[in-house]
C-alpha cells in the first residue's frame, strides 16, 4: 500500500512540475543575425587528386574566406603521414579582419595568428643539474 501511495504521489508530482523548452540558439538574432544569417558562398573550389592530395578554397559574401591543400607526406615509408594546410579568415565583431595559418601532420595541430597568445619559451637547462 505504501508503495501505491508513493507512486501515486510522484506522478502527482511530475505532473504539475512547470516544463520550459530548453533555449534555441537559433533564435538568438544577436548570433544569428545581420550579415551571417544571408551569408551566400561567393567562391568554392575543390579539386582532388588520384594520388589523395587535394585543394580547397571558398568566398562568402560576408567576408569569411577559407583555403586549404592536403597531402601525404613521405609516402610508402615508415614516416609516412597526411599534412593538412591552410588558412582562414573573418572579420570580427569589432570591425578586425582575423587569419589563422595552421598545419596539420604528424607532429599534431599547430595555429598561429596575431591575435592567438603565444606559450611562453622554455629554456632548458645548459647541462644536468643546472636550474
């Protein structure tokens, strides 16, 4: 019986409990508003190779621009490995246009662009037990 009452009582519960839809960030005109929200591809390429290595660009009427070429690196070898290679572009809220150049290949993901902090330089010890 104590068991009917519980159940009983948290249905009850679960029934009158308020439910609100869970935000949508596509409704947020401060996001997806202006000049992103009519955004047309100006400009695409894309052009692969029978070998695997291909290009990619593209234009946006919004300023955003993209390119890329991939390859394989030292091929049939034991250091063999898949490099990707690009750049892309926009203009930031404040009016900046952004680049970041990045490589991707056996040695991980690696971007640089003004506007990303550089790690501090690590200079290692001259000789053991020096600090």
């Amino acid at each position: 019986m104590k068991f009917v009452v519980l159940l009983v009582a948290a249905l009850v519960a679960a029934s009158s409990a308020q439910i609100r839809p869970l935000p949508n960030p596509l409704r947020n005109p401060a996001v997806y508003g202006g000049p992103e929200a009519s955004a047309v591809i100006l400009n695409q390429v894309y052009e692969p190779n029978p070998d695997g290595s291909y290009i990619y660009s593209y234009e946006t009427s919004n300023g955003i621009r993209a390119e890329q070429r991939g390859f394989l690196k030292n091929p049939g070898t034991p250091g063999e490995a898949q490099v990707m290679q690009g750049s892309y572009s926009y203009t930031g809220p404040d009016g900046v246009v952004y680049t970041i150049n990045y490589i991707a290949d056996e040695n991980g993901y690696r971007a640089e662009g003004a506007h990303i902090p550089s790690a501090p330089r690590y200079n290692a010890p001259r000789y053991p037990g020096q600090f």
